[in-house]
C-alpha cells in the first residue's frame, strides 16, 4: 500500500481481524492520552470512549475488555440519515465528564455495518482536535475506499486519524482473516504493549519494525501479510479501485431499483455496498409488516439462491444486503425483486 494514501508517514501492521484491531487502537488510545501508565500500574479511574450507537458491537466489546464497563461506552445517537450526530458531541463529553467518566477516544464509522452509513470525520477529527482526545477510525468495512477515485470522498477527514482499522477480507478481497491496522505516529504503535515507560523507549524499539509481536496482541501468526504481497504484486492497486467502485456503484442501483418499486422501500439511500430495504403495504401495521419481512427474509435463506441479512432500525424489520461479488449484476437484483414478490403473493 502506497504510505501517502492517508498519511505521509504512517506505522502499520497486521492482525487477525477488525475486532482485535479495534481493541488494539484503543489500547494505544489510553496509552497515548491518559496521564496514568494504566498499562503497569492500572486504574481505578472511570476512563470513556465516545462512538455512535450504529457503530459495530466489537467497539463496544473492546471498551468492556479495557474495564470501562456500560458507563465508559458513550453512545452518540445518529441523525435521521443514521450518521453520527456530531451536534451533540461536545454535550455529551461534559455530560460524562459530570459523571466523573474521562473521555480519552472518539471512534467514527466508515462506515457502520448496519447500515453502511459514514460517519462524518472530517467533523469527528475536528472534535477530537479541540479536546485533545484519541480519533480512531473503524474502517474495516469502507476502510479500502480510500483507493476508489470515485467513492474516496466518504472518508473525507480520515486524514486527521491518530489510527485507522481496514478488513483485508472484506473490501479489498483478500480470504479472511487479516487486517490492516495504520498509526499515524510510530511512537504510540510500538508503545501500546511496552512495558517500559514511554520516556525508556530506546530507539532501537523503535527501528524495531519487523517485530511485530511487540505491538500486536497476538504472538505465533500466519504469514497473512502474503495476501496482501500478492494481490499488489499481480494486480497493483488499481485493483483495489475498480472492485470497490464497481460493488458501490452495484448498491446504489440495487437501491434504485427498489425505489422503483411501488411496496419496497429502503431505508437510507445506500454510500457503499450495503442496502437496507423492506417490503412495505399501507394496508398493514408495522407490526405485521415486520413480520411479513422476517418471514420473507426466511423463505429467501431456505430457498438458498440469494443471502440476506437482518436489521432493525427505528422499530422497523429491514432485509439487508452487502453486494460483495463483483460480477453481481443487475439481473440478479431483478431476480432477487421478483422472487420476493411471488413470496408475498
Ligand atoms: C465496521 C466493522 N468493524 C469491525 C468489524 C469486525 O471485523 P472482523 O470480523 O474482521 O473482526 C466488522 C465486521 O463486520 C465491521 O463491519
């Protein structure tokens, strides 16, 4: 990967997956933004991490493994297009201040499962800016749109990130599992597991690059850094361009297609390959709507020609779909459309 792709320096590494890469930049977080070395002596301090309540629930998990428990995981509602409201940010850091809960992270979407949705960074980075706190960013899904031309914009802000998770396995089609996790400073990289205070980190450490075992969570790995090698080494990035724009652009007319539909509705105009929809009757409750949804969804998984997913979100029952194939094409959506239609007859 090209360094000045986020930023012009940067410390990166692999792990097995964006949930222990999530774990692992939050550690680096608390090690590099609070006063205490939590990571000898602990802490008896109510630390807190900001995130929004559509982030994936490996953060939250993350932030109960770190001992801050429900109380440390500050959940920031989204706005109607289910992005972080960052409106109410600088609210809830004094609200959990009050509380005696000190805010050492901010966590944005790029973007969140559920929805496929991202968060506005650019504004995340410049709240995490003004109040000297940690910004890492989740892009283990949406985290390779960084290579395409035409979707980069949705990670506008990335920039500013003191640490950024990207799933191999996901967008950049690689088999599970590897993840890449990018630091924007060396130094707070290589501190995350040290048990040396900062101040004895020897330069040596940090010239250290090729052990990865000293910043990793992990110690014996696969040679996961291969798939990577490989992909780069035959296709070269541009690959990864034309496979994220091609599965953006696909959920994008998967939604309109949708839209097209007299009882079919989506729940967001879709930023990435994620579309969340739902077969609608104004003849019925949102109670039996929910689920005629379910039971559609139910029949497609037996039926085993298309796999859809669930969601919930404001009370109503989505069917959910990550175009992830790039040779889906759109008479596969017609066929996907269609074949619900004849459930509900
Ligand atoms: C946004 C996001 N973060 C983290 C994860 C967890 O990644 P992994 O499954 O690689 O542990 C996922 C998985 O779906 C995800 O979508």
């Amino acid at each position: 990967m090209r360094k000045d792709r986020i930023w012009p320096q940067l410390c990166r590494f692999l792990t097995s997956g964006g949930t222990l890469a999530n774990l692992t930049a939050l550690l680096s977080a608390r090690k590099a933004i609070t006063q205490a070395d939590i990571w000898n002596k602990g802490t008896v301090n109510q630390l807190g991490i900001m995130v929004s309540e559509e982030a994936h629930y490996c953060v939250d998990r993350a932030a109960r493994i770190m001992g801050m428990g429900e109380q440390g995981i500050v959940k920031i509602p989204v706005t109607d297009d289910f992005a972080m409201n960052t409106d109410v940010l600088l609210a809830k850091y004094e609200e959990a201040k009050t509380k005696g809960i000190e805010i050492f992270a901010i966590v944005g979407s790029a973007p969140s499962t559920a929805t496929g949705i991202f968060d506005d960074l650019s504004k995340i980075a410049a709240f995490a800016q003004k109040m000297n706190i940690w910004f890492h960013v989740d892009g283990a899904h949406g985290g390779a749109g960084i290579f395409s031309e035409k979707y980069r914009h949705t990670l506008k802000g990335i920039e500013h990130a003191d640490s950024v998770v990207i799933d191999g396995h996901k967008m950049m089609m690689m088999p599970a599992l590897t993840t890449a996790l990018l630091f924007k400073d060396e130094v707070n990289a290589k501190a995350t597991f040290s048990q040396k205070a900062d101040y004895l980190l020897s330069d040596s450490e940090h010239e250290d690059w090729y052990n990865s075992g000293k910043c990793t969570f992990e110690c014996t790995k696969n040679m996961m850094a291969i798939y990577w090698f490989a992909l780069l080494k035959f296709y070269g990035e541009e690959v990864f361009d034309a496979y994220v724009t091609q599965l953006y652009d696909m959920g994008k007319l998967f939604a309109d297609l949708i839209e097209d539909e007299p009882n079919f509705e989506v729940a967001i105009t879709p930023m990435s390959n994620i579309v969340c929809f739902r077969y609608c009757s104004p003849s019925l409750t949102l109670e039996r709507e929910n689920a005629l949804n379910a039971k559609i969804r139910q029949s497609l998984l037996e039926d085993g020609e298309f796999y859809i997913v669930q969601t919930k979100l404001r009370q109503k029952f989505y069917m959910r779909i990550t175009v992830m194939n790039p040779f889906t094409n759109i008479d596969h959506f017609k066929n996907l459309i269609q074949k619900i239609k004849r459930f509900v007859l």
